[in-house]
C-alpha cells in the first residue's frame, strides 16, 4: 500500500507540468494596484542582445490609464508613454544589465487602478515544429489538411472542397 497522498497517476501530470514550465521564457506576469498619486516600478536583468517584451493593460481604476516607461541599465529612457490604457513595447537590449519599468498614477490624486503586464525576455520558440523555416503562413484549410482532418469539414460538398 502507498503512502497516503501518494498517487501513481499524478506522476506525469506532475512531470508535465515541469517541462511545461521548462519552456517559459524568462519575465514576469503580474495583476497589481496601483494606488492614487504612485508609482511603481520593476526590474528584469537582460542580457545584451537579448529581446524583450512588455505588454500592459489597465484593467480597472478611473479612466483606464497610466503612464509607463521603461529605463536601460544606463538609465536611458527607452520607452515612455502617458496616460495609456494598454501598449506593447518590444525592444533588443543594446547593453547587459538591470532594465526598469514603471507605471505610474502621479497625475490622479483619487482614482487607483489595477494594471496587468507581461514582461518577456527572449525570442519566443515557434508553435510547430519546423515553423521557423516557412516563408508563408498556413491557412485553415492547409493546416486541417495538414493535420489529416480533411473530411471532417462540416460536410462541404465535393465540388466545393476542390476549389480549396
């Protein structure tokens, strides 16, 4: 008999949900409040040449917007941008380093917001195996042809489906 707690099925979710996360690019993902009259800042360590990623969203709070800016280790500003509801800013680091971003909320004296933001740093892994090699896009029907599924199409009639 086991120990208690112990389940064999559990071992591969368990197993899958490591590599799952061995797969994760380096960054951060956060929700938090960002109150009335504040700033509040991040820093993520990027490697010269690196890319890196932020995308934010004001999810609740006044009207939706705050300012955000990100600093190079040099304390060059990079990226800045006032009153955004949401953005994205992608950039290749040109120096090794601590970069910093900040959303700030110093210009509402009432209103606090919640905000959002995904910070990415390295260049994502195709989907598909292969996917970086491809000059064009696939298209629903080629990757339902692709993946073997060509006759399970809602029933399109034959004539139809060769014009595909």
């Amino acid at each position: 008999m086991g120990r208690a707690g112990s389940h064999p099925a559990s071992a591969p979710l368990l197993l899958l949900l490591v590599l799952l996360r061995a797969e994760r690019l380096p960054g951060a993902e956060l929700t938090f409040e960002l109150p009335d009259s504040a700033k509040q800042c991040f820093h993520e360590d990027v490697e010269r040449g690196a890319r890196f990623s932020l995308d934010y969203q004001v999810i609740t709070g006044g009207h939706y917007d705050v300012d955000c800016y990100v600093e190079d280790p040099l304390g060059n500003t990079i990226y800045q941008e006032t009153k955004k509801q949401y953005d994205s800013f992608t950039h290749r680091a040109e120096v090794k380093g601590v970069y910093q971003f900040c959303f700030s909320n110093e210009f509402s004296t009432f209103s606090h917001k919640t905000v959002y933001f995904d910070f990415q740093v390295g260049d994502e892994p195709p989907i598909l195996p292969d996917m970086g090699n491809r000059v064009t896009a696939l298209t629903q029907t080629q990757t339902l042809r692709n993946l073997g599924l060509r006759n399970h199409i809602l029933e399109l009639p034959r004539d139809s489906w060769n014009s595909l």
